[in-house]
C-alpha cells in the first residue's frame, strides 16, 4: 500500500476515534509508519488532510450508492436498494461514516465531483417521477424522505446509542422510503 493510502487510512481512524480537533498528525504518522517528510508531502497541514480524508470517505459512499441504484430496473428496486446499500455500507465502513458525519470541510460539497453525483441522482429521480412511480419533490426534502430515518439509524449506531447494526433494520426502512415516496 501507498504511503499516501496509509495515511489516509490511518488519519480516517483517528478522525474518526478522536475528532478533527483531538486527532494528532504525529499519531496519525506514526500509525501510519510515515516520516514527518512523507507526511508533509502528501499533506500540507491537519486541515488538508482532514478535507482529503472527508472527501475520499465521501467518493467512496457516494460510488457505492450510486451503483445500487443506477442499475435498478424500477423505482421500487432503487429506492429500497439504495436505503439498503447505505446502511450496508455505513455498517462495513464505520470509520468513513462517522467521518461523513462529521463537520463538513470547505470546499468538499462545491467539488466537481460532489455535483456530478447529486445531478445523477436528481436525473434518475425525476425520470421515475415524470412515469409518474414516485412523487415529484424538491431534492432536500426527497433526501430527508428516502434516506433521512436510514441516516439517523446510522448516527445512532455509530455514537454507540444504539446496538442493532443497520443491516439489521435495512428491510423495514428500505419499505418505509418507500411507502413515503411512491406515488399512490
């Protein structure tokens, strides 16, 4: 593994474990048997490193969500596909979520990428909704609806307040963003 990928990795863990304010560069280099040097290489500050951890853990889910519902056959498939595959995800990656969870750096939500996924998830939203399968709604309150129950479940999880992993409530709430967004 790269000496820039085990940073991150080992930065993701203490971001995760600590805080963005708690977390040290020298615990994070050492966990991930860098030099100062290396480390000041791949990452010019705490600041830096903690917008590149963010945005990776961010990649990462929004690629895997994406994928659960780009190749769904109907709406009903994607909505309760794509509550499904968050909650396996924040499950598998419990470091990465509690990092999404987190305090959002600059930048992160204006980039590129970041725009590109939320426009393919409207487009493939408004195309089941123009069918007339779900219900024609503004994208914040489409979020809070198709994954806001899932999303919370998952804060709950990761503080700890809550011992059930997601995957173990998947169905129910995958059937409940749908009951809420489909179009009777």
């Amino acid at each position: 593994m790269k000496i820039r990928d085990r940073l991150l990795l080992a930065a993701e863990r203490q971001f995760a474990e600590h805080g963005a304010l708690d977390a040290t560069l020298s615990r994070i280099r050492a966990d991930a048997g860098a030099s100062v040097g290396a480390l000041y290489h791949h990452f010019p500050d705490k600041a830096d490193l903690y917008r590149q951890v963010w945005a990776h853990a961010l990649a990462d889910y929004q690629r895997t969500f994406w994928a659960s519902i780009a190749d769904s056959t109907d709406a009903e498939s994607g909505v309760t596909t794509g509550v499904t595959e968050h909650l396996r995800w924040v499950t598998d990656n419990q470091y990465r979520a509690t990092i999404l969870m987190s305090p959002r750096p600059p930048g992160v939500r204006d980039s590129d990428s970041n725009r590109e996924f939320l426009t393919s998830v409207a487009r493939w939203w408004r195309t089941h909704a123009r069918y007339g399968t779900v219900r024609d709604l503004e994208f914040d309150l489409l979020y809070a609806l198709w994954l806001g129950p899932a999303q919370e479940y998952s804060r709950q999880w990761v503080s700890g307040s809550i011992r059930t992993a997601p995957t173990d409530v998947a169905a129910e709430l995958a059937a409940a963003a749908w009951k809420s967004l489909r179009n009777n």
